[in-house]
C-alpha cells in the first residue's frame, strides 16, 4: 500500500502501489467473498422461517442472527466505533479508506471465522445460543453493513461521543436483552455460570 495520509481524505478510493481502487469496489469484493466463503462453510441464505422481515428483535427466539438485523446488529456497530479506535494510530500512515477497508476485511474475517464449525459449537455451549446453527449469509452481511456504520459514525463524531454512544448501546443492550458485546465475548473465553443462569431467567 502507498503512504497518502493527508493527501485522500475521502473515502472515494483505495492507494494499492500506484493503483486507485474505488473504495466501493473493495468494500463490494469483501461481502462477495464474505458471501461465497459462508456459502462454503456450509450457512443458509437466510432465516428456515423464510418470512423477508429484515428486523427480528426476540433475541432468544430460532430467527436470531437469522435475518438481516437483529439486536446483535448494535454489537457490530460497536465492532466499528472499536477498530476506528484502533486504527487511529496508524493514521500516519494509513489513509482513511485504507483504515475503513482494513476495518472491514477484519470484520469480514470475524465473520468468516465466526461461522466455521468449530466456533459455532463453542457458542452453542452459550446460554442463549442454544441450538444456533450458526449465521445465515444475509445476517453476516448485516453485520458488516453495521460494521461499516459504525465506522462511518466514528469518523463523524469526536471521539468522547464514539465513546459514550458505545457504553450507551452497551449498558442499553444488556438492560433489555441480558447480552453485550463485553459479555458475549467474555462468555466465550470464560462461561460464567452466574451470568448464564441470569440470561436463561428472564
Ligand atoms: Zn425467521
């Protein structure tokens, strides 16, 4: 990648050597590959309900993760307002579409790893993930979608607000739905058997 930090301000294209990719192509070739590489892993298109809702807010229910949107989409708005933090250093370096385009091949990743068999055994061992068979493709790319919100939020706001709007969907998150992103990924690492009985007793 070229150095033009300072020099592309917008987000129009990517500096690959002395190649202009537009950013929009790369972000468009990520959700291809995000698509093709889950179809591989063996997920669903979307939801076996086949209702085309785009929003299901029960997330104890068989639709979870299922859908386009659905409460854990918050989580991955808060997965963008984290990496713009992240990456903020690099910003020497690093135009700001070369940052939201490393932002979002990270994100695609996640999602890729999330939904190989392995991890999605371990998360089936989660309280409120009992019987998950993993994301559907249209639900991983929501999560990328939001992702990119959450960057695009960052980039907007100064900083003490991408701070204050990720404890606010945090402490939101877990008031209605017992789940956040600092306990869904502690959960992972370290089941806490308090916690689960706390989720399951709604
Ligand atoms: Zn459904």
């Amino acid at each position: 990648m070229n150095i033009t930090a300072g020099s592309d301000r917008s987000l129009s294209t990517v500096g690959l050597g002395r190649w202009k990719i537009p950013t929009l192509a790369v972000v468009g070739g990520l959700f291809g590959l995000a698509a093709v590489a889950l179809r591989l892993e063996g997920r669903r298109w979307w939801c076996r309900c086949g209702r085309w809702t785009p929003w299901m807010g029960d997330i104890w229910g068989p639709h979870t993760s299922q859908h386009l949107f659905d409460p854990y989409s918050f989580t991955h708005i808060e997965h963008g307002l984290v990496f713009h933090a992240m990456l903020r250093p690099l910003a020497r370096w690093l135009s700001p579409s070369q940052r939201t385009v490393l932002a979002l091949a990270g994100e695609t990743l996640w999602e890729i790893a999330e939904n190989t068999q392995p991890v999605i055994d371990n998360y089936r061992k989660a309280a409120l993930a009992r019987g998950y068979e993993g994301d559907s493709v249209a639900n991983s790319l929501g999560d990328i979608a939001s992702c990119a919100l959450g960057l695009y939020l960052a980039s907007r706001l100064p900083a003490r607000w991408s701070v204050a709007l990720f404890v606010g969907m945090e402490i939101a998150l877990v008031t209605v739905y017992r789940d956040n992103l600092i306990l869904n990924v502690t959960m992972q690492f370290v089941p806490i058997r308090a916690v689960e009985d706390w989720q399951m007793s709604r």
